[in-house]
C-alpha cells in the first residue's frame, strides 16, 4: 500500500489547556474532555465518529490525566484493550502534538483533533481525510466559512478571520501528509498563544500580509502561499462544507450551544 493510499492514524489531543477549566467545573467533572453531551462524555463522541471512519486505522488520545481516563469505565476499557492508545500530554497542545508526531513512522498519514469536537462525524472525517488526500500538499486545515456557520448558528460567537474572499474560522481538523509535513507542528508553537487574535496570527505572515490584511486585501490563496513559503512546505486547507465542524467547546456557552444542536436533532427524529 502506498502512502497516498495508507489509512490516517488520528491524534486526540485531549489535555485541558489550564487547570480549573470552567466547562469542566460547570459539568462537574475531572477534565472538560468527560464533560457529558447528550449523556455523552465528549472524547467518547469523538472516538466514536472516528471509529466509523473508513480512513482511519489507529486512535491515540493525548491525555487527559490518566486518572481521569481511569475515572471513566468504557474509556478506560479502550485504553486497556489497545483499542486506542493512550498517551501523556505535554506542557501545551503543540508540544503534545509534535511529540506524538515524532513518535510515529514518518510514512503514516495523520490526522490531528480535539476531544472538545463534540459534534464530529464520520462524515466530516471521511470528507477532510479524502479532500486532503488529493490535495497534493504536505499539510491542511480544515476551515469553514463564517458565512455558512452564522446561518445555522446565528447566535454564536466564533474567533472569524476575515479575507478578501470571505470570513474562516478553523475547526480543529489538522492532516499530515509527509514526513515534513511534522515540522508544522513545531511551527505552531509560535502562534499558540495568539490562537484567538488573528491579526497576531496574520503576522507570522509576514508584514506584506499584514498590510493586506488590514485594509481588506488578503486573501486566501495569498495567505496560503506566503504560509507556505514561510514553513517551507506546501499549506492547504479543506473548507467543510459543514457548520458543526466549526464548533468545539471553548467554553460554557459551546456546551450549551451543543447541547441545544443536539436536543434539536433528537425532537426531529422523534
């Protein structure tokens, strides 16, 4: 099997980035990784819509602590039985990111998620792992347009970088497809912080972004390219034609947001 071919080992990363995270005190639980939706501790959500996947072979979750791992029983069960490989999260998302990369044959495809995805699908996955494939770059992000988020959602709040060609917001969907391509993870360490503040972001652009950015003239295309060259490697992204994609749980209003979405459904099947 060759490489283009070559089913995804997914990367979970599931740690809480500060302590006392406030989605997982609300829930009343360990980390916000067991914060129930649906009656269903989101990072058992998502293993479960990665699980149905055809382009994915392996599962490895990247925290929480293993005692909160322990706490839960289905999930400790997987750990156990080798059905998803566990591992202890670093100091932030990046560092435990590029960590697990590192750890991996270099011919392995991967993909990276967050267990706050709490409304990812099989279909969402199967649909970024196949566009990616056919890209013919080294490393993608899933994006979603703002646009096309505010009409399903129109009452939340979503971090919007804004282009020349439309609003984007990310969603937490990551490939990476050659061995160079797991240099990027190193790279993002220097845009963690700035995560939620695209101008800063924008900046890691250079300043000819920058300029273009701030009087309305950045575009896409242009951003990718000039990412690209930065990093040295071809950047790409997947827009999802989906609106959940966009949203994981940040905060307390996420969960309700998800909850409510997922309330929805269920009244309708009904």
């Amino acid at each position: 099997m060759s490489q283009a071919d070559a089913p995804f080992t997914v990367v979970i990363l599931a740690a809480d980035r500060e302590s006392n995270d406030p989605v997982a005190q609300a829930a009343g639980v360990s980390c916000k990784a067991l914060t129930p939706v649906a009656g269903r501790p989101m990072v058992l959500r998502v293993l479960d819509a990665l699980a149905g996947a055809r382009e994915v072979a392996n599962r490895i979750l990247c925290g929480p602590a293993k005692a909160s791992v322990e706490q839960n029983e289905e999930l400790n069960d997987l750990v156990n039985s080798g059905q998803v490989r566990w591992t202890a999260p670093q100091s932030t998302p990046s560092l435990s990111a590029f960590t697990v990369l590192q750890s991996l044959p270099a011919d392995v495809p991967v993909l990276l998620t967050t267990a706050d995805h709490a409304l990812l699908s099989t279909e969402m996955v199967d649909h970024f792992c196949a566009e990616a494939r056919n890209s013919g770059c080294d490393v993608l992000a899933g994006v979603a347009s703002y646009d096309l988020i505010s009409a399903a959602f129109p009452d939340t709040l979503r971090t919007v970088t804004k282009l020349k060609d439309g609003g984007f917001c990310g969603c937490n969907l990551f490939a990476f497809l050659t061995p160079r391509a797991r240099l990027a993870a190193d790279f993002w360490r220097q845009v963690e912080n700035e995560r939620k503040k695209p101008l800063r972001v924008v900046k890691v652009l250079g300043w000819s972004a920058v300029l273009r950015y701030l009087v309305g003239q950045l575009t896409l295309e242009y951003a990718l390219a000039q990412l690209s060259r930065r990093m040295n490697l071809k950047v790409g992204v997947v827009e999802m034609p989906f609106a959940e994609a966009a949203v994981d749980v940040d905060k307390v209003d996420d969960w309700l947001l998800v909850e409510s979405i997922l309330a929805e459904r269920k009244q309708a099947a009904s």
